[in-house]
C-alpha cells in the first residue's frame, strides 16, 4: 500500500512548513483552501510552529524504548509524539475544531488490502480516495466527479496528504493543555491509562499566546481534555476542547488497531478502474 510513503510526504511537508525554535508549543492554526487536489497536492493544508520532537525511538508495532515517566508508562506529549498511530492504526477518525469551522477525516486501512480516505470540509464536501493493489479512485468533494489510476499514480494524493496532515494537528493539540493521569480504563480486552485535563499549559503557551485564532489566554472560557493511551504507549483517543469567544478550539481523534476489512465503495466503478 502507499499509505506508508504518504505519510513520509505529509511528514517532510509538515516540517518544512514549520517555523524553527526550541522547546515551543505546537500551534494549529486554521486550514484555507477548497479541495484536495487529485494531483497529490493538497490545496487545504495549513500551518503550525515548532511540532512536538520525538523523545523516543517507536518499534515496528507501535512501543516506544523511553516511555516517559517512569516504566512502562507513557506521558500525553511522548505517546502522541511517538507512538505513530497513523502507521499503526487501522481506523483512524479525526475533527479538528477551529472556531466556528470544522475538518473532518477517517481513515480504513486494512492491514494488507484496500485503503478508504475520506476527507470532509463544510465548504468542499467529501473528498475520497479508495486505493487498492490494483488502482486508486479518488472522488471529487466538490463536483463528484470520480478519477482512477494505477497502484503507482498520484491520483487523489492528496486527499491523504491533507487527511493525515489533519491528523498530525489533532494530536498538536496534546500539547496545549495540561495533563494530570486520573485513572485507567479497558480497551479492547487491554488496560490503558486516562489522562484529563482542566487548564492551559501555561509554559508551552507563553511561547505563542496568539494560539490558532488570535484569542489571547485570558479570553479562554474552559478547558476540556481527555486521552487515553495503552500500557503498550499506543493511543486511543484525544480529545482537547477549548472553549473562545470565536468557538471551539480542539481536536477529536481515536484510532483503532483491530483488523478490519474495507468494502468497495459505492461510488466506485471497477470497470473504469486500469
């Protein structure tokens, strides 16, 4: 699949995109544009500051060698840094809150097959990609109009580049507000940690107190966060609202690591396909 090298892409364009520095919060900020283009570049993307560094080296099924604060036990900021859940994960849902808009994504990934991207903006619809061994097919938010191509074209590259990178800043969130560990919970059959949280992270904000829409600290409302992240450092979900006089500033995100099996879409026509 080419999931692994979009995702390489999305990466490399997220850092190039980024403003240098040391230490400092990760800001989303609000995405423009219309639709992804078929052509593998995103016309919505957006930009951030500094992201989060790694502080551990992930292993090929998601663990990290330094899990935080102590062992066998990761940190927010480690496990959604580390723990590259769009690798890993077999579904992947995301809306990132940005005011008074939203973006939606959600990701099927079987673990050796078919590829579902689905890529929704209010101003643009739904844009799809369904990528298999054989060809790709990526639908048109806008228009509906369906376009195919071979395993190896850039056909609708950049609705997963646009979805991913969507997903990268829903987890940036992790790091605007503070975390305090309340607790555990089952998922899945597997025990895993809940992390809450009620306030800013003051230290990582005085890095940039213009977050995402230009409120300043002191206009923030209330603080809502939520995340949940496996022994194993694996995340299952975040979720970080922000309440402004401008809306909701914040992220929802779980990932799903079960084997599943993704059905042809209905706005597919295989005979179309190469």
């Amino acid at each position: 699949m080419r999931k692994a090298t979009v995702v390489v892409v999305a990466v490399v364009i997220l850092l190039a995109g980024c403003s240098g520095g040391g230490g400092g919060a990760a800001s989303p900020t609000e995405e423009s544009g219309t639709d992804a283009s078929a052509s593998g570049t995103p016309t919505d993307g957006g930009s951030m500051d500094t992201p989060m560094e790694p502080t551990s080296t992930p292993t090929a099924d998601g663990d990290e060698t330094d899990t935080g604060s102590g062992p066998g036990e990761p940190t927010p900021q480690s496990a959604a840094a580390n723990s590259n859940p769009l690798d890993n994960a077999t579904v992947t849902e995301a809306t990132v809150y940005n005011g008074s808009q939203q973006t939606d994504v959600l990701i099927r990934n079987e673990t050796a097959g078919a590829e579902l991207v689905e890529y929704t903006r209010p101003s643009t619809g739904t844009a799809s990609l369904y990528t298999t061994d054989d060809y790709v097919a990526y639908r048109n938010g806008t228009t509906g109009n369906v376009e195919y191509g071979g395993p190896d074209s850039y056909v609708g590259t950049g609705v997963s580049i646009s979805a991913e990178f969507t997903v990268i800043r829903a987890l940036l969130y992790v790091d605007l507000v503070e975390w305090e560990e309340t607790g555990t919970t089952t998922v899945d059959g597997e025990s895993a940690l809940v992390f809450e949280s009620d306030s800013l992270n003051q230290t990582a904000l005085n890095e940039d107190p213009n977050f995402e829409t230009g409120s300043q600290q002191s206009a923030v409302q209330s603080v809502d966060g939520r995340m949940v992240i496996g022994t194993d450092g694996r995340v299952h979900s975040v979720n970080v609202q922000i309440e402004t006089p401008d809306g909701t500033i914040g992220s929802d995100v779980s990932f799903g690591y079960d084997d599943i099996t993704v059905d042809t879409p209905g706005w597919v026509d295989e005979s179309q396909a190469p």
